[in-house]
C-alpha cells in the first residue's frame, strides 16, 4: 500500500487527536472517582434544598489551598436548572447559588 506523505501526517495527527482526547478523559474519570465524595454531598444538598437531581457537572475547578480541598463547579439538574456551588473545606454545606440568565 502506498501512502502519500500529507495522509500520512493527517494519519498521525488524529490518531494523535485520539490519543490525547482519550488520555484527557482517563484523567477527568480519575480525578472524578477521586472527588466522589464532595459529588455525592453536593447531590444530597441540592435534592434535599432545592430538588434537583444532577444531570452533569461543568467549569470544575478544585484547588488545594494550605490543605484544603476548595471546589467550585456548575451543576445542571435534569429539569434544565444550573446552580454554581462553592466549598472551601469539606467540614461545610456548599455555597449555592441559582444561575439565572443573567447571572450565569
């Protein structure tokens, strides 16, 4: 089989794509089985304040600030809801704020 030079760079460069996607998502897998538990608080808080059920999370961040595990991140219920939680250790409830079209 002959193949021309630029297939075989465009060849490369998705299997490359492919790799590199896959290796983004065993990190994010990794680090979300790491953090189940400040999932699983913020679940339990957001159906028992507000009863919504969690259909995904988006604009994670967790930082680690002298120690403290502190997280900020976007929920969005099943019922087309989004909410922006915040803790900064995991002694305490999260902050919750309802996203609305402007503030969101």
């Amino acid at each position: 089989m002959i193949v021309r030079a630029g297939t075989h760079r465009r060849l490369v460069g998705r299997a490359m794509g492919r790799v590199l996607g896959l290796a983004s998502l065993a990190s994010f897998l990794l680090a979300a089985h790491a953090n189940a538990d400040w999932q699983d608080d913020l679940q339990r808080q957001l159906r028992d304040d507000y009863n919504c059920d969690i259909a995904y999370l988006s604009r994670l961040e967790v930082r680690n600030v002298d120690g403290r595990e502190v997280i900020f991140v976007r929920a969005h219920c099943t019922d087309k809801r989004s909410f922006d939680a915040s803790r900064q250790n995991d002694a305490e409830r999260f902050r919750i704020k309802a996203c609305d079209v402007q503030a969101c």
